[in-house]
C-alpha cells in the first residue's frame, strides 16, 4: 500500500509569508522612465516583462518550502510466515439427522438444518485455514477437498441435505477418509502430520463401513492428528417426521437417540482432541467456538515502512527559479560612451533634425 506524505509538514506554514511578501513589495516605490508614444511599440504578454524575476523569485521559493517539507513515498510492507491449519470436517448426514429435537424461532427444525449455518460461521471465520469436508452416512465420500476458498465451500454445506447418501453411520469410514484427505508429505515431521486436525459430528452410533472407530482412531494417533468430536441431538425420544412415498410428510413419532457417546469421547481422548455434547443449538455454537479458540492461530506478523525521498524533485527546480529570478532581476550594464544619438521630432515645426554627433550642440 502505496500513501504520500511530509516528513516535515510544519515548514508548509511559511507559504504563509509569501503573500505578505509581495504585498510589501507592491507597496514600494520605484524610479518611472517616461517616454513618449511608448504605447505604440507594446506587445501584450501574460506577464509583464518587468515581473518576470518576481515571478520566478515567488515560484521558486514555493518549491524550495515544499522541499523543506520533505514529500515522500510511504510504503507499508508485512510479513506474515506462519501457516495456518488443515482441517477436515467429518458431518453425518444419516437419516437420524431428520430428528427435530432443535428451535429456532419457536420453531422446531431437524439436527442438519440447525447445524449447517454454525458450520458455515465456523469456515468463514477460520480465514487463514485450509479446509475440506468429508460427509458420510452408509458410506463416506469427500464432498470438497482442503481448499482456501471458503465462499465455495460454504456453498457446498449450503446444498447438503439428508438422503444424499445410503442410510447408516460409518464413523470409521467417515474418519478414515478425512484422515487421507490430510496426507501431505510437506507438512510431515518425524512422521507425524503437523498443523492439522479433524471436526467429527455425529449423532449415532457406528453401525456401517469397512473401518472400525478404533481402527481409524489408531491410525489418527499414529499421524499425531487431533480429533474434535461433538455429539449432536438430544437423549432418549425424540420427534422424528414420517413421510409417504411420494416424499409428502404425514407426521412424526417418537424414537429413541442413539448416540454412542462414549465412542467420540474415547476417539477425542486417544488423538488429543476433546469431546463436545451439543443438546441444542446454543451448545453447539459453543463447541465450534471452543474449537476455533483452541486452533487457533496467532500471527505475529512482521511489518515495516519503506520510504522515497522526493525532495529533490522540488528542490532543484526550485532553486534554479530562484536564480533566474535573481539573475533576471539585475539591471542592464550601460555603455560606456554613446556613439550616436537618435534623431529628435521637433514638435514645433514637425520637421525632422539631423543626428547630433557627438560632443555637439543642437
């Protein structure tokens, strides 16, 4: 980012002086040649020839004070190091997300529904991450890889819906594929995978896939990748809505929560990551804080000022005006001894005179 600037603004204040100068200038008297039917040899000009060193004087010395300001390019330079995380957000979209144990407004609104605008508040505020979302039901699938295009992304949560993919809850197979997601040899030491980890949100318990949750958990330890779990929906019945074939709703009924979780805390615990119960949506916006607070990453970015000097371009025209001011404003050198004299008008006879030689008496 480019700004212009004085270093020394006070010295703009003398331009002050300036007007009081020419007044006093005008104010002075000067000798007056008169000499007649003058006006018939004048050529018009935008500045009398007389004023031309003042004129120069006043330009010149108005560029010698913008000088003494010291004008300048100020350049503001940062340097920012640090990398942000790569996270992956595990979401379950099964069919017991339906479950309409969440408010809003007073009214009553299924688990996705309640979930999807935290998590885009949860992408949009993570600026400096690169973030990939993996969605999973019967099986998992990688809706979006790590990306720092958070617009799209918060677009692609905006268009999940529940029956996407077939009915069950593979936690493990959920997990495992967000754990791939995060393979990248640059960001590796000693093995293990640096500066990333997983959101897992679920609200059931594993009952499909080909891994296990103890098997994708060990392989999350084995990586040093933390884990952040959250357990969404209530205990024990809650409503779930009934629709006829053609997909009209005819109703709801009551079915049990079967949220396993003592799994999520036990794949939080052996990863390093924490378990969160999100009972409604209040809870849930708190887990997803705590979650940014906890990966969070602080930058201390270095920053510095670089600087042109444009003085001298002010100062050398200023000072060469000035001097041709001067200069202009020296009266002519007389000669020494006049060779001839002009012709005289006699305005009595009107008749013209020969010229005087020199030393002779008309």
């Amino acid at each position: 980012m480019k700004d212009y600037a004085f270093h020394d603004p006070l010295w703009l204040l003398a331009l002050l002086i300036l007007p009081l100068l020419i007044w006093v200038r005008g104010r002075r008297g000067a000798p007056v040649l008169v000499v007649p039917f003058a006006a018939a040899w004048h050529r018009p000009s935008l500045i009398p020839t007389s004023r031309w060193p003042a004129a120069l004087a006043l330009t010149g010395l108005i560029l010698l004070v913008g000088a003494l300001a010291r004008p300048q390019i100020v350049e503001d330079k940062r340097e920012v190091k640090q990398q942000g995380y790569d996270l992956m957000l595990a979401i379950d979209l099964s069919g017991s997300m339906l479950a309409e144990d969440y408010e809003r407004g007073g009214e009553r609104i299924n688990r996705l529904q309640a979930i999807k605008p935290i998590i885009q508040a949860f992408i949009k505020q993570r600026t400096s991450d690169r973030i990939g979302m993996v969605v999973f039901s019967g099986r998992a699938y990688t809706l979006a890889p790590l990306t720092f295009d958070h617009d799209w992304l918060e677009r692609q949560v905006e268009r999940l819906k529940l029956g996407m993919i077939e009915d069950g809850t593979a936690i493990g197979d959920g997990l495992g594929v967000a754990l791939t997601r995060l393979e990248q040899a640059a960001r590796e030491q000693g093995g293990k995978r640096k500066g990333a980890f997983v959101v897992l949100m679920t609200d059931g318990a594993n009952n499909r896939g080909v891994l296990t949750p103890e098997q994708s958990t060990e392989i999350a330890k084995a990586r040093g990748v933390p884990v952040y779990t959250i357990g969404a929906g209530r205990d024990g019945l809650v409503p779930m809505p009934v629709f006829d074939d053609a997909g009209r709703r005819l109703g709801s009924r009551r079915v049990i929560s079967d949220l396993d979780e003592s799994q999520l805390r036990a794949i939080a615990d052996a990863t390093g990551g924490r378990f969160f119960r999100a009972f409604d949506i209040d809870t849930a916006e708190k887990a997803f804080a705590a979650i940014d607070q906890a990966k969070k990453i602080e930058f201390t970015a270095k920053s510095y000022l670089l600087t042109t000097e444009l003085f001298h371009w002010l100062a050398i025209p200023g000072a060469v005006l000035l001097f041709l001011g001067a200069l202009t404003a020296l009266p002519p050198a007389l000669p020494f001894r006049r060779k001839t004299v002009a012709a005289v008008y006699d305005r009595r006879d009107g008749a013209h005179r020969a010229p005087l030689q020199e030393g002779a008496k008309p």
